[in-house]
C-alpha cells in the first residue's frame, strides 16, 4: 500500500489532469469546427420572463467560467495543499467546483418544473454541452474529496476559515452585480431615432457619459442599438434572439479580451456571426463601460502623445523653414510661415474677384498659371507641410536662381489691391497682403525646391519663395527647371 501522503498527491494529481480536459477538448472541437455553421439559439421574451432560474443564472456568470476552465481553483487549491498539507484547500476547491457544477442544473430543474414547456424551450439547447460540462466539475470535486474525506472532521478554526474562504468566493462572484432584478426590454417604439449617440473609441468624455447612466438604461441603449431600432426602425433585426441572450452574448463579449485590452479575433468572429445593427466598441461602451473607459483612456493618451510627437515635428520644421530663407532688405512686406497643403496640394494668389479657376492649367504646366486676379500654384505634396516666404515689392527684385529647381512667373490683375495667399477650402492664413502698390497689374514669381524629394519618408522640406511685384505683362515666363517631375 502507498504511504497515505502519497496516495493524496496521487488524487489530487489526477483531479488537477482531469479538470484540465474541458479546456483541451473546447479547444480540439473549435479547431474541428472551424469554418462550419453554427447553430443559432432563439428565445421568445414573453416566456422568458417567467424563467428565474434562467436569468439567475446569468447573474452568476463568473461561476460558468469554471465549466470550461476548472484548473482555476484546483491548480490553486493543489498548490495550497502541497505547501501547507492544509485540509482547508481541498474543502474550499469541493465547494467552489460543487457550487459551479449544480448551480445551472438544479436551476434547470427548478425553471422546467415550475413553468413548464416555455422554460424548457430556454434550457434545452443548453443541456447537451453546457450542462454537461457543468456536472463534469464533479469529476475533480470528487477526486479531491477523497483526499480530505479520510481525515478526522474539521476543527472550529479550520471550519471558521473555510467558511470565511467561501464567504469570500462567493461575494466576489455575486456581489459585483447585486443590484440587477430583472431584464429590461427593448420595443421598437421605446427607441427614439437618433436618440442614442454611438461614441467614438477615442471620445473619452463620451464613454465616461455613458458609464454613468444608469444599469438600466444603459442595456436599454444597448438592446436598442442591437436590434437596429434606433436607426432602422422600418427594418429590425435579430427579432429571434431574446433580450436576455443578446444581454449574456454581449457581457460575455466584455471578458474575452486580450492582454492589450482589444477584443480577441474569436470574439469578433462570434460577433459577426451574431449580427445586428451594432459595431462591437459601440456595443461596449454601454454593457460594459469599466472596459471602454480603459480602452477610450488609452486611446486618448495615444492621441496625446501623437498630437505632443506633431507639435514638436512641426516646431522642428517651423525652425528649419525660417533657416532656409534671408530676409530681402528690399521688400515692403515679407513672412515665412509653415503651410499645411490640403487634398490635392496647391495654393492660389488672388483677391478673389476672378471667374476664374486656373487650376486645372496649373495642373498641365507643372507648377503655376494664371486667370485674370489669380494665380494658381501647384505643390509636390498634399496634406503636408511646406515652407513658404511671401514678399511683396513696388518694383522687381533682382532676379536669383541660384538654390532653387524651378522659377517662373506669371502676370495677374488686382483691382481691389489686396491679393493674398490661399489654401483651397480653408481660411486664409497669416500672411501680408502681396500687392504693395495699390491696385492694378502684377508679376507673380514662384520659386521651388524639394518638390521631387518631399514625398520620401524624412525627405527635406517642400520650400516655396513667393515674389509679387509690379509689372503690366501677361506673358508667362520660364526662369530655371531643373526638375524631374512631368
């Protein structure tokens, strides 16, 4: 015969292998079904409400953590034991994995036997895998009995401390959800178009809005948004799926997370495959704020820290643009800025009294072309940063090709005297006003370098000299071109 110490390490070893198969077997068969249809659950509400056992079950959800993952409190309780050779492990283990195998059954039992066919309905998809792997907790839970049974009973300090271990299992696993009763219903006509505002990841002050709404409201949003009443009220889906099972489907979404905080790719298969008219960050932000509010705060540091990395390229770039440029003593009005190009690149100099537009023939000659009061210069780049230098003069400066790929200039009318520069489809930025003159014909000189080389990644600047002064020709005319563009 084996020492009995022996013969304990022996059962508590097989209870620790035993609750281990619920996982790898979850595993085998998701491997094994993969790309298979799924077979879908449906509920009707009306009798659902009748079913306590049902949704009490679902307020011990934590509990059913155990049916597919039971190592969690054997693999503890065993190395607890080996350690202290403490009876107290093996007690709170049994009743820890008797509590989690027997508590949906029996509540199973209980719906079935009180109300009938309608409860019986909810359960059955249930009974040959969840319930089963339920009452599979009893495998180890009896395995680890044998190892204590033998002992003389407990004595009132060991009873005092189980009881206070369980106590405690049992408040962590209830007590965080005490104050739900019942499921709240969501009719079409109890969600109001556009009532529900959807918040984006990054919304931080949106998200923590929504968390403190009430528990009730809050699922009253979610169901909503879910069935698509709130937005497609003439169209509304997943009419065959309970209230109560869209609730469990989305509070079991919420704890299958990854290590970074983002939902794992199997929950956003299962997501898809569960439809409705809610993307998965909206859905979350309502049923499970405490998860939204970390990924909203995390998004909004990244933002922060982006916005910080932007601010300091852009004083770097600012600096390097006033480098680049000597001033010109002869001016009237010069400024150096740094310019962000918007879609499509370019900028116009006008007073905006054109009928104009000549960006398309600014497009066909490659840099610049003229229209009456405006002038139209293309950039090498879009949605990015150039360096430009405006100076106005009241007579031509003396002509520098010197540093520059391309120089040319074109002639322009300015009735009102007030020609600037323009970005398209934005406001106006600081710059002086170019016509020092007053009213009446200029000559527009444009000077660029760099336009083939701002594209590349840490490439130099797109900088741009912009010249206007007096002068009563139209004709356009070609200074330099030593660029590579077409």
């Amino acid at each position: 015969m084996f020492p009995r110490q022996d013969r304990h390490r022996t059962l508590w070893w097989a209870a620790l292998a035993a609750s281990t198969i619920p996982l790898l077997l979850g595993l085998l068969l998701s491997v094994l079904s993969s790309g298979g249809a799924t077979v879908g659950v449906s509920f009707g509400f009306a009798g659902a409400v009748k079913c306590r056992g049902w949704w009490l079950q679902l307020e011990l959800w934590p509990l059913q953590w155990l049916a597919g993952m039971p190592f969690l409190v054997v693999g503890p309780a065993f190395a607890l034991w080996a350690r202290t050779r403490s009876r107290v492990p093996g007690w709170t283990a049994v009743t820890i994995l008797l509590l989690a195998g027997l508590a949906k059954p029996l509540l199973a039992a209980y719906d079935m036997a009180t109300w009938g066919e309608g409860c019986a309905a909810m359960w059955e998809p249930f009974v040959p895998q969840t319930l089963g792997w339920d009452l599979y907790l009893l495998v180890p839970a009896g395995l680890i009995y044998l190892t204590v049974r033998r002992r003389r009973a407990l004595g009132r300090r060991g009873r005092v401390a189980t009881g206070t271990a369980l106590a405690v299992v049992l408040l962590l696993t209830i007590g965080g959800d005490h104050r739900r009763h019942e499921i709240v219903a969501a009719a079409p006509e109890e969600c109001r178009t556009g009532h529900i505002r959807l918040p984006r990841p990054e919304d931080l002050a949106r998200v923590e809005a929504i968390a403190r709404m009430p528990v009730r409201d809050r699922e009253h949003a979610y169901l909503c948004m879910m069935r698509g009443h709130d937005y497609f009220p003439e169209k509304p889906q997943l009419e065959d799926v309970d209230d109560g099972e869209l609730l469990w489907r989305g509070r079991r979404m919420c704890t299958r997370m990854d290590p970074q905080g983002r939902p794992t790719r199997a929950a956003v298969d299962e997501w898809r495959h569960l439809g409705g008219g809610a993307r998965f960050e909206d859905a979350l932000a309502y049923l499970c704020p405490d998860v939204a509010l970390r990924q909203a705060r995390a998004a909004a540091e990244r933002s922060r820290r982006l916005e910080r990395e932007y601010q300091k390229e852009h004083a770097r770039d600012e600096a390097s643009c006033r480098r680049s440029i000597r001033r010109a003593p002869r001016a009237v009005r010069q400024k150096t800025a740094l310019l962000t190009t918007g879609e499509g690149g370019g900028y116009y100099i006008s007073d905006g009294s054109s009928p104009n537009d000549p960006f398309s023939q600014a497009i066909d000659d490659g840099l610049i072309a003229s229209s009456g009061s405006t002038a139209a210069v293309m950039t090498g780049v879009e949605n990015d940063d150039i360096c430009i230098t405006v100076r106005a003069y009241r007579k031509a400066p003396p002509l520098d090709l010197k540093g520059w790929d391309r120089v040319q200039e074109v002639g322009i009318d300015s009735p009102h005297g007030t020609t600037r520069l323009y970005m398209p489809m934005d406001a106006p930025p600081k710059l002086p006003a170019l016509t020092a003159a007053g009213p009446g014909p200029y000559r527009v000189r444009v000077h660029v370098r760099n336009r083939d080389a701002a594209d590349l990644l840490n490439g130099p600047l797109e900088t741009h000299l912009v010249q206007v002064f007096p002068g009563t020709s139209k004709r356009p005319v070609l200074h330099k071109n030593t660029e590579h563009r077409n």
